[in-house]
C-alpha cells in the first residue's frame, strides 16, 4: 500500500515508549540486535540490517489505522475506484503464478489482507478454490456483498485456514504487520509441501530507495512497521522453510487522479490545489512506472525432512 497521511499516524502524545521495533529488541529476521538507523524513526539490525520502525504499537491500535478512511482519501484517494487499476497489477503477478505452481486450476488459494476482494475476483475462475481475511470489517464485507467471495474479518495468526492449501498471497501487507515472521511461519504450516507463498512490498535495497533515504515513499510509521530488502525477506522465508524460485521489480499502474492526490493532498499538504485540479479529464488516463523499488517474492514451502 501507499503511504498515508499525517492522520493515519500516532500523534506524540499517544506514542509509547520507544521500542527497538514492534516485536521487541530482537531482530525479527535473525535474531541479532538493533541499533539506530542512520533514517529517523527506524532501527537497523546490527547482524543482517533488517530495518524497522522505532515504535512500539499494540494490537489495537493498529487495527484502528485500517478504518474507512484508510482505502478512502488517507493512504488512497479511492480504494474501490482503483479496481480497474489494481486488477491490472494482480493480472501481471497471477502470469507468474501460473508458470510455478504445478496444477494451477485445481490450487486452493488464501489471501492474507484481501481488502475489497479485487485479487480474489481476478482469480477465482482460474483455481479450484479462493479464500481471504483481513483486518478491515467495511472491506470484507464489501467483498462479501459485492462480489460474492468467502472472505472473514479477522487476524490471520489466530484464524484457522482449515485443510492445507496450495498458495498463499500477500499482496502489500507484510510490511503493515507487527509480527510478519509469525504469519510466514504460519503459512508454511497452512501450505502443503512444495506450496507457494507470494509476496509484494517495498524493497529498501533497491536503488531508489537507497538515494532517497528517509525521504522514501515507504518510509510511513506506523503503517509500515517493517522494511524488507531481497536479502532480508529471503532470509526470512529460509527460516521459516521455504526456498526463494522467484524475484522481481514489476512495475505498477494508478489511476493519474490517484497520482495526483497523493503527491498534491498526500504528500505536499495542498488539498485545496488537488481538488481544484482533479476534475480535469486528463486524471481518468492510467500509468504504468516502475522505479524497481517494489519487489515480488515467491517461495516455496520446504518438504519436511
């Protein structure tokens, strides 16, 4: 997901103490320390330089982030708007998909963070079965109502997936989660063996990451708890049992009035400017870019020994 603006982050006064990171002082990744970051607001590890947010947030908290007014106007100027856009960029991850996972058309799929069910509906005449859950009640039911999908509201790390399936997606939402090495653990003990995980987030490694530095278009905490590079995520994935078999920067395509709202009203303040701009015809076009600072990671769950 984008990044959000100033009302979707924790005011001073309801900051708790700083924490090494969210999960506490060892490294989610490796289990080495933390140190700070040469970026405000981040710790690095000292072992593998996974990098986090210098917060801690509780449970609560942030799930009171993903409200209505996170997909409508604070991190996406409108989130079911985008549909068209969105879809196009689940449609270039499903070709992947397809060419790894043996038996395409009889796979049993999870979505983790399935939003208004736009992933699922792209894909749920393709493979056997689809299923998803997010923390966001009004998003999960609009995928219900409007789209007929078997999605629940909930938190992933206490549901129970039942049988064991063959893909897992998580499509920009590691990086929102305080726990993302539980949820990678938990999904390779959903998945059967030689079952896919499939993964999109910001890649801290990547060039225009490293040149922008603090001034990333990611660097967002509290929404983004967490900062992977290829390195770091891969690292992750080993230890929870799976082999990496994919990586890649794909580009991404928005809806040029969504563009404009979050450079204008999101990231520059000037509300009053994006609304007398955004009616203009030319905000309808969509683009493709890619500044390969985004990266999608398929791994492979492990056969027990």
């Amino acid at each position: 997901m984008e990044s959000a603006s100033e009302t979707l982050t924790l005011h001073p006064a309801e900051r708790r103490e700083p924490a090494a990171a969210p999960a506490g002082s060892t490294c989610l990744v490796c289990g080495g320390g933390y140190t700070s970051s040469r970026m405000a607001r981040l710790v690095q590890c000292t072992t593998c330089g996974f990098v986090s947010a210098d917060l801690a947030i509780t449970d609560e908290e942030l799930s009171a982030l993903y409200g209505t007014d996170f997909f409508h106007g604070a991190a996406y100027r409108d989130y079911i708007a985008e549909e068209k856009s969105l879809r196009l960029n689940f449609q270039r991850r499903l070709a992947v998909l397809r060419r790894l996972v043996p038996g395409w058309s009889e796979a049993d799929l999870v979505e983790v963070g399935c939003a208004y069910g736009f992933f699922l509906a792209e894909v749920r005449d393709e493979v056997r079965t689809v299923r998803g859950i997010d923390i966001s009640r009004e998003a999960v039911a609009y995928a219900v109502r409007e789209r007929g999908l078997n999605a629940v509201h909930g938190d992933y790390l206490t549901h129970d997936t039942g049988d064991k399936v063959d893909v897992i997606a998580i499509w920009d939402t590691i990086e929102h989660l305080r726990r993302p090495d539980l949820v990678l653990e938990k999904a390779a003990e959903d998945l059967k063996p030689g079952g896919a995980v499939a993964l999109t987030t910001g890649d801290i490694g990547s060039l225009n990451a490293r040149l922008r530095g603090g001034s990333w278009r990611m660097i967002h905490p509290p929404i983004h708890l967490h900062y992977f590079s290829v390195a770091t995520l891969s690292r992750l994935l080993d230890r929870c049992g799976f082999d990496v078999v994919h990586v890649s920067h794909p580009g991404n395509t928005r809806n040029l009035r969504s563009v404009l709202h979050f450079i204008l009203a999101l990231r520059m303040g000037r509300e009053a400017l994006y609304q007398a701009m955004q009616s203009w015809p030319i905000w309808d076009l969509r683009v493709t870019a890619n500044l390969f600072d985004i990266m999608y990671v398929v791994g492979r769950r492990r056969s027990a020994s």
